[in-house]
C-alpha cells in the first residue's frame, strides 16, 4: 500500500505547488502603453497533433464520485483490516490493498476536480458546496485509511508487511501518532482558505487576521501531534522533504541581501533606459511580453522555443498543446493565477485572468512536462519549481534568436528584475513565516502582524525600497500565506539554479537542454534537490557565485 502521509499532504498542497510566483509590481517600474499587435495562438501544428486518443482537459474535468463508489471503498478497509489481522491470506491482502490505493485515488482524483472547477468562478455557490463537500468526503476517506494503517501496524500480523512495503521507519512513527484530530484539521484549513478567498479587496487587511490565526493554530497542532515543536520546521523536513533547515536557509538570504538588494535599482534603470531608446515598433515588442497575453506577441514564441528543443523535450512540451490540457478562466470570479494539477494519472494547466503571458505559459509548460515522467509526490518542490523556472530561462536563451538585440536586452532586464523580486520577496516571505510560527501569536492584531513585515522589511533593505523597488509587502504577504504556508522559499531556492542555468544555456545551449531534460526526466528524486544539482553540476542557493554573477552583470 502506498505511504498515506504523502497523501494527506497532496490535499492541502497539490493546488499551490506548481503554481507561477509573481509578486506584485510597484508603481516604480516603468510601465508601457497597452498594445496589441497579432492574434495568433499557440495551437498543436499538424506534425504534432495527437498520436493517440487521451482526454481534455474539458474531458477530465467532469466529477462522477458516487455513493456506491464510497460505500465500496469503506467496506473494503474493513475487509482488508479483518484479513491484515487474521494475518492468513497474503495474496487476497495484497490484491485488496491495491485495489484500496486505486479507490483511494479515486477520491482524491474527484476533489481535484471539483476544486479546479471552483477556480474557474470561486463566486459559484455549487461549485464552492462541491470542492467543500469533495474535500469533506477525502479527508474522512483519508482518516479511515489511516486509522486502519495504523491498527494494523500495531498488531503482531505476520502478513502486515503487505501494507508497509515501501514504508520507512520515519513514515511508522508519523502514522503511530496519528489520530483523526489531523484530518479535522486539515478540512478546517481548506474551508478558513475558502472564507479568505471570498474577501473583497477591502475586507482583507483586516479580514485575513482572524483566518490567519487559526490556520496557525492548526498548522502547529499538526506538526505537534508528530512531534515537531512548529509548522515551520514540520514544513521544511516533512511538508516539502527539503535537504536543508531552517538554520541554513539563513545563508541564502543573506547572499540575496548582500548581492541582489543593491543590485535591483541598476537592473531597472539600465531597463529604463533600454526602453526608452527603443522605437514604437521595438516598445510593442516589449509591450506584449511585459503587460500582454501571449496572443498578443508578433510571433508564436512558444512554439519556436519548442521546435528549438531536442526532440524528447519537444514531445513533453507539446503535449500539453497536443490534447488541450490547458483551461484559460475567463469569469471575472475565477481565481487569480496559473497552477498546474494532476488529475489522476493526467494533468491539467490552470490560466486566471490576466495570467496567459508568454512566460506564465512556458512556467507552467514545465511544471506540466514533469507530470509526465516523476511522481511529484515524491520531488521534492524546489526541484519541482525549477522545471518551471528553467524552463523560462531556457525559453529567454531561445528567444533572443528571434528578437532585435536591443529589443531582447530589454526583455531580459524586466525578466531579470522580475526574478530579483520572486527571489526577495520569497524569502522575506519565508522569513515572515519563520517568525510568525515560531511566536504565539494568537492575540495578536492586525497592527502585530504588521510590525512583523516591517521588520521583516527592514532586513531587505527598509520598508521605502522594499515598497518602492520590489512590492507592497503588506499586502503581498495577505495575498500568500494563507494558500501557501512555508512554501515560498522554494521559488527563491529554484530560480537561483535557474539562473544558472541561463548562464550555461548562454555559452552552450545543448548542454543546457541536456541538463534540463536530465532534471526533468531522469533525476533521482531520493538524492534531494542539492544534491541533484551537484550531480548535473548546476549551481544552487547556497553557492555565492550565482549572486555575484548577477550583480556583476549589472554593475555590482
């Protein structure tokens, strides 16, 4: 039977894990005049239309869950905890636990479902009772499951084994102290997340606070029900399997501190500058890819970066394209942002309003490829967002072939200064969470918490640059933490090594293609996500050289 804990967790994450990060722009940024310039699309082209007969997104978006189907599933727990027990039969108890996993992910499979739908208008009342009612029927689902495991992994069965096969010593203890209060705790977190989603923009300041709390307060109970004294720590050792801790992380800021906060101004006057010499035909250009969807680019960029692919990335690229898995929201409740799920076996690239940019499509583009060949319940999620955040440095290598130089050097600026702030603000989100749950915090007010991002802020370079240069922290953190929790870090972590992976793809496109498809297809996800990089010799977050290659570039 497969590890149930890893199940859980896919609940509570499956839906913010491969999601694109951009931090709010602040008004200091120069900004371009809406243009339009082509319509065309990015569609399959006769050489890749589909070789065979899988379904749509549209297809695998219609939930079937039945109460018959859930009746079976329970009365077979019983079965198989009666026949673990008796401890008689081997082979029935193995065929009754596969099946188990199948209806199993089953269910998960129907809650993922109903939750993208609800995306797709987060105001529809039906659509939000189904994912409530999808998430209830998965957490008991899952509780039963558990409670079972662990009555069983308890008992002197001497066919038990059966049930643990790839279970490690860690995972044992986790479901010894498990007990129901932790799916309780999980259902309750997805509906405080379904009250902050319905927020208006003017009830969130104040609004979140509240939410806040007693997700906290959740969280930390999980993590210490397992034996962690924090959701901080739980988060960083079991939530995301990271292969470094909350101490070290440490390090990392501070490079991004030292290297990267002085560099943020030069990087966005030299993009200034850029711009502005531009002509009107050159700022369109800059335009489209900066503030537009990807339709309105002069050229489908998108499938001239595919066909620039060596052919089995290619294939993994296209399809996404080839069977329609790409679902572009256009109710003016949907929710705001791109992610990429599994459906079952499949999976499904999710598009907000105003999410349909070049670069929000090639992120989730990687994220979606890497559905394809690892099980993502098992990478580990900075790994994770350098399919995605490779993937968009790999595509601006490409893109400079199709563009004016001067024209690309100013679209490598904006790429550029994004990527400043999703690094930054990620760790001063980190940073924020580190301290928000390593604090009791259950009486604080909005004014507390607020003292908190400050002085966060003070430790990237003040509240006036932070606000100026790269967000309005106290809003951004409103909008992240909530859906979020502990996971920001690994946007910062990844696109560290994504940026390397520009430097070498900038010298020697092949073998940056080659190392990407090794880290997308053919990674060995026990080793962790540093060590992976060691092993196709990327540099990482913990490597000062990255930092100060950026800030040289630069002036620094």
């Amino acid at each position: 039977m497969k590890k149930w804990i890893a199940m859980l967790l896919a609940l509570c994450l499956s839906f913010s894990l491969l999601a694109g990060c951009q931090p709010q722009v602040p008004e200091t940024q120069p900004t371009t005049q809406e243009t339009q310039t082509s319509t065309e699309t990015t569609e399959a082209t006769e050489a890749t239309k589909p070789s065979e007969d899988l379904p749509s997104a549209e297809e695998l978006l219609v939930y079937t869950l039945t109460q018959e189907e859930l009746s079976k599933y329970y009365a077979d727990l019983e079965s198989c905890k009666t026949m673990a027990l008796e401890g008689t039969d081997r082979e029935g108890l193995e065929a009754l636990s596969d099946s188990l996993d199948e209806q199993y992910e089953n269910i998960q499979k129907q809650q993922t479902i109903a939750f993208v739908n609800y995306s797709r208008d987060q105001t529809d009342e039906e659509a939000t009772q189904l994912h409530l009612d999808a998430t209830d029927k998965l957490t008991k689902a899952y509780d039963a499951m558990m409670l079972m495991l662990r009555e069983v992994n308890a008992s002197e069965s001497p066919i038990k084994d059966v049930l643990f096969e790839d279970w490690t010593e860690e995972d044992l203890k986790m479901l010894s102290a498990y007990t129901s209060e932790i799916a309780q705790l999980e259902k309750e977190n997805e509906e405080l997340v379904v009250q902050y989603q319905a927020l208006s923009q003017e009830e969130l300041a104040e609004g979140i606070i509240p939410l806040y709390q007693k997700l906290i307060a959740n969280n930390n109970r999980i993590a210490q029900i397992y034996g962690y004294d924090n959701y901080y720590t739980y988060g960083y050792d079991v939530v995301y399997a990271r292969d470094y801790t909350t101490d070290t992380v440490q390090q990392a800021r501070d490079y991004a501190i030292k290297y990267l906060v002085p560099t943020v101004p030069a990087i966005l006057q030299q993009f200034a500058l850029g711009f502005q010499s531009l002509d009107q035909e050159g700022q369109q250009v800059v335009a489209a890819f900066m503030e537009g969807s990807y339709q309105d680019t002069d050229k489908d960029y998108v499938n001239l970066y595919i066909d620039s692919l060596p052919e089995d990335l290619q294939a993994v690229m296209n399809h996404l394209w080839q069977y329609d898995r790409a679902i572009f929201a256009d109710s003016t409740g949907a929710k705001e942002g791109a992610f990429t799920v599994n459906i079952g076996d499949d999976a499904i690239c999710f598009f907000g309003p105003g999410y349909d940019s070049t670069l929000t499509l090639v992120h989730e583009m990687g994220h979606y490829a890497s559905t394809l060949n690892l099980d993502l319940n098992a990478c580990p999620m900075d790994l994770a967002e350098l399919h995605s955040q490779g993937n968009e440095w790999l595509f601006m290598n490409q893109v400079r072939e199709e563009l004016n130089p001067n024209v690309y050097a100013v679209i490598r600026d904006y790429k550029m200064y994004m990527d400043m702030c999703t690094i930054l603000v990620s760790f001063m989100v980190d940073d924020f969470e580190e301290r928000i749950y390593t604090t009791d915090v259950s009486g604080y007010t909005r004014e507390d918490f607020d003292a908190v991002a400050e002085e966060v802020c003070q430790a990237y370079g003040g509240a006036d640059f932070v606000n100026n240069y790269l967000t309005d922290f106290q809003s951004y953190w409103r909008l992240v933490v909530m859906e979020s929790p502990v996971y920001y870090v690994s946007y910062a972590m990844s696109d560290v090594a994504a940026l390397n992976l520009y430097t070498i793809a900038s010298q020697d496109r092949e073998k940056a293609y080659e190392i990407y498809g090794h880290l997308l297809k053919d990674v060995d996800l026990d080793l962790g996500f540093q060590e992976n990089l060691k092993k196709v010799g990327l540099s990482g977050p913990f490597d000062s050289e990255v930092y100060e290659a950026i800030a040289k570039m630069y002036g620094g």
